[in-house]
C-alpha cells in the first residue's frame, strides 16, 4: 500500500483509526480488512494541494498517539456538533474530514482483490441499477 | 475580443451561453471544472465527492456547523441536483421585491420567462405509481395526520424505469443524459455545434477598463487572460461574489458578500421492520405542498441518501453506526428545508481563500426543530420504530452575496443585471437572490437567466 500524496504514517494513521471507528463486528469487516485505503489516491488527489499537506501532518502526528489518545480524539470529534469553545469548529472540522476519508474507503465499490470477504456495501444491500445505452 | 465572456455553466451561465450563441455572438465560455459527459461522469460515489465538487467534496462555515455542497464541472449544481423545477409563489416574489425595491418579481412579469425555459427542457411531473416505498409511507402518514403533499416536477427525458434504473444514481451526473442539466438541456449540443469553452480555467481577476474588461485566470494552474467588451458572472452565490471581492469591488458595492442564505436541510431516518430499499427507482416524488408550512417557513421532503453520506449524517462511530447501517434498507428518510434568513456572509481571506459566516438564528432553529417534531410525527405514526435526526446540516442551495436592488448601498447588482455603476458586467445567477425563497432554485435561476439573455440581444450589446 502506497500513495503519491500521504506519507507510510499518515496511511498508518488511517487504518489506526479506521479501525476505531469501524471495528470488525459480527459479519461487518473492521475498516483495515477491507483494504478500500489502497484507493485513497482517487479521492485525495482532488482536494486542494495546501488541504492535502495539512492532512498530512496531521495524520502523521497522529500515527504516534497511542489508542486511548484516539480514542478520547474520536470521543471529543463524536460530540462536537453539541460542543462550545474555540476549538468546537476544529474538531468538527475533524470529524467530518477523517469520517469522510474512512467511509469512503469502506462503502465502496473499490476494495482490492485481495479482500475475499463480504463487501461492506453488500451487507448493507446496497444495490444501485445503472441501465445505459 | 469576444462580445461576451461568460464565467460559470451552471444553470445560468448554460441558459446564457446557449441563448447568445444562438443568437450569433462572438462568446467565449469559462469553466472552473472538467467537461464530462453521461460516458465519463463517477460511478461510484465517494469518486463523485471527490471529482465533482469545490473542496474534494464538502466545504465549511467558520463555525464548521454547517456544510456547503458547491460542484465544479461543466453544468454546475445541475449535474448533481435532482433537477426538481418549481415556479415560485406569490410568498417568495412579494418578500424579494420587499427587500430589494424590484418591482418586476412578479410570477406575472416572469411568466415569459419560464414559460421559454419550460418549453426547452423535457419535463415529468411524477404520479402515483411511481412512488416508492419511502415516498407512500409519507405520503401515507401525511394524509392520516393532515399534511398536505403533492407530486415533483422533474426535468428529465428518458429515467427507463421501466428497465428498473435508479435514479440515485445521477446524483453523480446523469449515466443516460436524462436530467435535464444546463449541460444535457443546452450546452452539450452547442459544444458539438462549434461553441467556444474552456475549462479547467478559473477566474482569479476581474478588471473593468471602461468599454472592456479583462480577466486573468488560472487555466490548470497557468496564468492565462482574456478580453471582453462585456462579461456575465454566472459562478453561483460562492463562485461570483468570490471573483467581485478578489477583484477589489468591495470598495465601490458594500453590500457584496451579504445577504447569503441557503436553505439549510437536516435529514431524520425512520428504521422499519419492513424492506424499503428507498434508494431504488425514482427516490425522490413528492414533498410537502402544504400552504400552513409554507407559512411557517419550512418544507419537508421525501429523500435518502447513498451509504456514504448516510454514515456520514449519523454522527458516531463504532457499534452504533454499524448497527444503523445493518438496517440501512429498512430506513425511510425526510428532510426538513429551513428557509432560512439571509443573515450569513461570503468573504474571502488574505489567501484567497472563501469564508463563510452563516449564523443559524434563533428563527431559522425554531423553523428546524418545529420540521423535525413533524417529521418524528409523520414517522412513527406510520411505524417507525426509531426516528434517528441528524445533527448535520447541509447547504445546497446557495444563494445571495451579490444580491439584486434599487439602492446601490444594499445590493450589489442593478435591476438589469448590471453590477451597481458597472455597465457591462453582468450577473444572473443565484448570487442575486435578494433572500431564500423557500423554493427550489433552479427553474428562477434559469428564468432570469432568460430574461437577461433577451434583454441582451434585444439591445444588440455587441451581436
């Protein structure tokens, strides 16, 4: 797994916390498992280049925070739509910036051949019939 | 030197652009995004957030409440939207020409207007048989508690339902070029037909020079310019009164940047025992046509949303989102539409970055929370076992900024499209929404867009 736009720590960082917020779960796969990260690239390289730096070193900052860190960071994002205070916008900015990356990695079409479990959209049912001519 | 150039190929700037070049003008046409087409447009849709809109997918307020959906691709807002075309109301009209002393708001002095873009466009009003189950538990639970609802108008040609298409999937952009996009509806054939655009080709300068103007842009991040004897701005409420601000306008029209609303809509989730499957066929029919909600200043609409987005609305993680995603096909959905008040503000930062104050007041949340008590009524009253109400909200019709008036010290644009003092610089798009309608945008977008197309080549400016 490689990307040309985030760092080995930043991918790293994903999967760390992906796998915190989706965890695997009776027939739900945890968001490592899965592996729709190898396509991050599709959706990054569209994000504004001064975006994708500052996603960076966040994500790399956050690679060596233990779990509990994490988990208290995914705690304060989880309840900052109901939160006050200076930094209530940035960790609903967060919240929504790193749920987006990792749902979109997950609810996906895209996961590599490698993965030979259930797909995440399957166990849903999400089944969209395109007819084109 | 073009006659005209026109910035933007949304609804606005697609009905322009088609108008003059029918009408023989000399026009060059920018486009901030890529040109793609029923071939090319995502699949999936994490590639659509991605591809098809400002920001990789979603952009902020600084408060980072609420969140703006703004597309970049040619056919703007109306490659992604469901293309749900509504005439506004006497309500609407009368509030804009209040605000902004435009005495031609009237559905009877636009009646021309929409009746020309009516005529162009293919549309469907929906029918009884074509609801699915989401849509007959509402319009089910409607009816027993007394809420009035009625069938969409939708611009659409050919959706094949009857070969069991979904049509959740042209949130994307449409695979059949069925909706009726500024694209599909006008461009596409004028693009075929010789019409000069480029894309990739974003707008950072305007300069008046009297009899011309001049625009610098970034054309895939190389510095280009380009000479008119006149401009339209048609880049949406973010896209043109951003281009006036970074252009030093704000001098001369200090109403620009204000006056932005956008209708603010907050989803709630009714979970059923039975199958729903609300994202198959035609997802969205009807919506509340209730004159005591109109009143109220709220509109509920029978809508869903892809995985994606669902998981995203539902704000926690872990055991609990995977719960509700286990039951994602027995989830109906309604949308409660604030009309909001135009209390936010568009600026742009020392780095050229937008910023956008939009205060939720403390009427808009009483408009939200009374949509939300109705909605958990409609829901349960037909068998919801759970109403799950979002926290999100999202803005997807943008409108305001550069607003339209008489008086030149509260708007920013004159009665006849012209920027205040600025005789060729023209702009017809959502930007000059005096306040939130209410309504969909889309079909008014396009009939003033009309309007000023006509009045163009009535007076000949440059054809």
């Amino acid at each position: 797994m490689a990307s040309n736009y985030l760092s080995n720590s930043a991918l790293k960082a994903i999967n760390r916390i992906g796998d915190l917020m989706i965890p695997r779960n009776g027939e739900f796969p945890s968001f490592s498992e899965v592996g729709g990260i190898a396509y991050i690239d599709d959706l990054v390289s569209y994000a504004p280049p001064a975006d994708i730096k500052d996603l960076n070193l966040l994500l790399t900052i956050l690679a060596f925070m233990p779990n509990f860190v994490l988990r208290w960071l995914l705690n304060r994002m989880e309840n900052a739509m109901e939160s006050s205070g200076p930094l209530a916008p940035i960790f609903r900015m967060l919240d929504v910036g790193l749920r987006g990356l990792i749902f979109s990695c997950y609810y996906t079409e895209k996961i590599p051949a490698s993965y030979t479990g259930k797909k995440p959209l399957d166990i849903i049912g999400f089944d969209l019939t395109r007819v084109e001519d | 030197m073009y006659d005209y150039i026109i910035i933007g190929t949304g609804p606005s700037g697609g009905n322009i652009a088609h108008n003059l070049f029918k009408a023989g003008a000399n026009i060059l046409v920018l486009e901030a995004g890529k040109l793609m087409n029923k071939k090319t447009f995502p699949r999936t849709e994490a590639d659509t957030s991605a591809r098809l809109y400002w920001g990789g997918g979603i952009e902020f307020d600084t408060d980072a409440k609420m969140g703006f959906l703004r597309t970049r691709v040619v056919g703007g807002t109306s490659i992604v939207n469901q293309c749900l075309l509504d005439r506004f109301d006497d309500i609407a009209f009368n509030d804009w020409k209040a605000e902004s002393g435009v005495n031609w708001f009237t559905n009877e002095q636009l009646a021309k207007h929409y009746d020309t873009v009516e005529h162009a466009l293919a549309l469907h009003t929906f029918t009884a048989n074509e609801m699915n189950r989401n849509a007959q538990l509402f319009t089910q639970s409607c009816d027993k508690i007394g809420v009035k609802w009625g069938y969409l108008r939708k611009g659409q040609s050919d959706c094949a339902q009857e070969r069991g298409n979904d049509c959740m999937a042209c949130l994307g952009g449409c695979h059949r070029d069925s909706k009726q996009s500024s694209y599909a509806g006008y461009l596409r054939d004028d693009i075929a037909a010789g019409l000069n655009i480029q894309t990739e080709t974003e707008v950072t300068q305007i300069v008046h020079n009297g009899d011309t103007v001049t625009l610098h842009a970034l054309q895939q991040g190389k510095p280009v310019t380009f000479q008119a004897k006149n401009i339209v701005l048609a880049g949406g409420a973010f896209g043109t009164t951003k281009m006036l601000l970074q252009s030093g306008f704000k001098k001369q029209l200090p109403a620009l940047g204000k006056n932005f609303s956008t209708h603010p809509q907050f989803m709630s989730f009714g979970l059923f025992n039975e199958e729903i499957h609300a994202c198959k066929g035609y997802f969205q029919t009807v919506a509340s046509k209730d004159p005591i909600l109109r009143q109220k200043g709220y509109k509920l609409e029978n809508v869903f949303a892809p995985p994606i987005s669902a998981a995203m609305l539902f704000s926690r993680t872990g055991a609990y989102h995977q719960e509700i995603m286990r039951n994602y096909t027995r989830m109906t959905c309604i949308e409660v539409a604030v009309r909001d008040e135009n209390a936010g503000e568009i600026k742009v930062d020392n780095k050229g970055k937008l910023t956008i104050d939009k205060p939720f007041t403390a009427q808009d949340r009483r408009r939200r929370d009374e949509g939300r008590e109705l909605i958990a009524n409609i829901l349960t009253n037909e068998g919801a076992k759970k109403v799950y109400a979002s926290p999100f909200s999202v803005g997807l019709h943008l409108m305001g900024g550069s607003v339209m008036g008489t008086n030149s010290a509260k708007s920013v644009v004159d009665p006849e499209f012209r920027v205040h003092g600025y005789k060729n610089m023209f702009v017809a798009d959502s930007s000059i929404y005096p306040n939130a309608p209410g309504i969909n945008p889309s079909l008014t977008i396009m009939a003033l867009a009309q309007k000023l197309s006509d009045q163009l080549i009535v007076a000949n400016h440059g054809i």
